[in-house]
C-alpha cells in the first residue's frame, strides 16, 4: 500500500539512467505502474548537490528519461493498434473465395 509504494519509487529512483534502452524503459515502466509521474517527481527533487551545473544536470536527465519513456509508451501504443477488419472479414464481406481473382 502507501509504505510499499513508497519503497518501489525510492527503490526505481535510484534506476533513471537516459541511456536505457527500449527493453529497460518497458520493464521500468511494468515495475512502477501508476506510479510513474511520481517517481519522476521523486528524482527530480533527489537531487541535492551544491555543485555548479549538477542539479542542472540531474534535472536535464530527468527531461531527457521522460522523454524517453513517452516516446516508448506512444510506440508501443501505436504497434498494438489493429485495424478493425482482417482480409478473411474482408473477403466475406464482398462475396469473394480464395483463388486467383485475389
């Protein structure tokens, strides 16, 4: 519940690399769920260095990983679109058999 939910965002936090790949940003999007919007809120507040440039930095990571893991999502989202009629549907629809008139 809310402790467990708490516990996967600071566990995946510490996970945001940019340079994932397809495969990784899936499994990392399966793994927080729901909880994606907060984790991205929860890294891009983590980081705390004074040094110049670094939260910067961590906050361009941050954009770049977002980025990243919404172009995944529309790209999936587009393959597992299918049209609403296949050929059979198609074929029986307009009176036709298999053959060489196909």
């Amino acid at each position: 519940t809310f402790i467990r939910e708490v516990a996967t965002l600071v566990k995946r936090s510490g996970r945001i690399r940019s340079e994932l790949g397809d495969t990784g940003m899936r499994r990392m999007l399966l793994n927080v769920g729901p909880l994606f919007d907060d984790l991205l809120d929860l890294y891009q507040a983590d980081c705390t260095s004074t040094k110049p440039g670094m939260q910067e930095a961590h906050q361009q990571r941050a954009v770049v990983f977002f980025r990243r893991a919404r172009e995944v999502q529309e790209r999936d989202r587009v393959a597992s679109l299918r049209p609403p009629l296949d050929g059979k549907d198609i074929m029986r629809i307009l009176g036709l058999s298999t053959g060489l008139e196909l």
